[in-house]
C-alpha cells in the first residue's frame, strides 16, 4: 500500500527485474526509541481540530461505499486549522502517554498529514503523483509522499512510513491497523469519520475492518474466484502468511453472504488496487 522507508538491494532487484510491487512492500521493522510510554497515564489527547475538520469536508458515510473528502472545497483558513493541529501534535511528548492515547496518537497523526499532504499539492489525480522522494528508488516505485520525513516529534524526524511500519504495525502488531490508516485513495479502507481516541479504538479499528471486508474493494467472488485488495498481497505477512490465513482474516470479519462463500474456499486470489484519489462531493 506504501513504499518502504529502507529497500534492501535484493528486493530492489527482484523488483526490477519481476514488476512485482509485493517483493518490495514494507516489513514491519522497530524502531525501538517509541516504544516507551507510561502504563498509568490515563491522559486524553485533543483531537478535535482533526474531528471538526473531518466533519466538514469529509462524506461519510457515501452512497458509493468509499468516504470521500472534499479537497476541493477545503478553504485557506482550514488548510491552516489542518496545518496547525498537525504542529500542535509534533509538540506532544508522546512517549509520556499511554499505549492507547499513543495509537489513536500515531494514526491520526497518519492520516491527517497524508490529507496535509495531499492538499499542498491538490489538484492531482493520485497520491502517487506527489514524489517527494528523490534518488533511484523514488522513481522506480511510483513516487509518493511515504518516505519523505514530514514531521518533527521528539526531535525525530519522521515519515509516513515511519508510523505505520515502524511504530504502528510493530509495536501494536494489530493487522486492523490497515483499516485505520488511509492513503487518500479509493482502493484504501475508509478515512474514518471520527478521529481515534484511546476510548474508542476497538470501535473503529473493528468497524473499519467490516466495513472494508464487506465493500467491493476489499473483497468479492467474480466467476467463482476470489477478488481482493492488493493490501492482502502486500502485506500478507500480517494476514496470516498465506491464502489460507487471508480467508480466515476475512471470514473474520464478513457479513453473513459473504462468510458463508468464504467457508471452505481453497482456489487461489486475485488482487486489484484503486490508487485514484478519494475525492468527491
């Protein structure tokens, strides 16, 4: 779904000479510096910039399935609201809060700075187009903002990459953590329409599994074959390492229809990712 922060030559290679953008998906790597909190803090962080934002331009739920935000509408003056919750968080000494504050912390982070991102550079078809990278391997992978260190916390600069396969997927080692982040494209789980908070975490990272699961771009059967998110390929080391384990993630989280096609499916699966932008009215 994202480049990798670090590519090792080999993979580089098997790249170049397969095309196949799973030989070069991100593995969760620690970085060990965020896995510091404190256990008793029971703080809340304020996130409601973020919400209220959110409720202005994002729709959702949308009769489409996909939440779509209106970039095109954002005013001058929200895009400095957006900008100044994203440096208010920068200041947050996240390693003094608890595990659950830090989560909701880090996503929301993710995700309103890939909307930052995106709104400095708007109008574009994709995400993809926006290449901050630079060098070889910006190029040959498709641009993107991923790798590009955006943001200050702790006097540690950080890149989109850096939250979820350094932080996020290793410290929480939670596969629900694919539902939560969003990349601003239609193929992506939904941008949700409240930000995380320590209280509702399971809420949202258990609604946004389902309701990904359950639309068209997560998962679906055409002709007896089983057609799923390229998230599944990717990253299919979070989703159990195999077929098998995928089908079981999925039959997790399917609805009744859905679940009762997925017992006993052993045939192989087709993947397919929308990358256009998740704009709209």
């Amino acid at each position: 779904m994202r480049n990798s922060w670090k590519i090792a030559p080999a993979i580089a290679l098997a790249y170049c000479l397969t095309g196949d953008p799973a030989l070069a998906a991100p593995a969760a790597e620690l970085w060990p510096r965020w896995q510091k909190h404190d256990a008793a803090d029971t703080r809340a962080i304020d996130h409601s910039a973020w919400g209220a934002f959110l409720g202005k331009y994002l729709a959702a739920p949308h009769p489409s399935g996909v939440n779509r935000l209106r970039y095109g509408g954002v005013t001058k003056e929200d895009k400095a609201a957006l900008d100044g919750y994203v440096a208010r968080l920068e200041k947050i000494p996240i390693s003094t809060y608890g595990r659950n504050a830090q989560q909701a912390y880090w996503i929301n982070l993710y995700n309103a700075l890939t909307i930052k991102v995106v709104l400095e550079h708007f109008p574009v078809e994709s995400i993809k187009d926006i290449n901050l990278s630079s060098g070889l391997f910006g190029g040959l992978f498709g641009g993107g903002p991923w790798k590009a260190r955006l943001v200050t916390v702790e006097s540690e600069k950080i890149s989109l990459d850096d939250i979820e396969h350094r932080i996020l997927r290793p410290i929480w080692r939670d596969n629900r953590v694919h539902y939560a982040v969003n990349c601003a494209s239609i193929g992506c789980p939904n941008l949700q329409a409240e930000p995380f908070t320590a209280g509702n975490l399971e809420r949202l990272l258990d609604g946004g599994a389902r309701e990904y699961v359950n639309h068209t771009r997560g998962a679906a059967f055409e002709d007896g074959r089983l057609r799923v998110s390229s998230i599944y390929d990717w990253f299919q080391a979070d989703f159990g390492g195999n077929t098998k384990g995928v089908v079981e993630h999925l039959r997790q989280y399917a609805e009744p229809p859905l679940r009762k096609r997925l017992e006993g499916y052993n045939g192989s699966l087709d993947h397919h990712y929308d990358w256009s932008l998740n704009t709209g009215r």
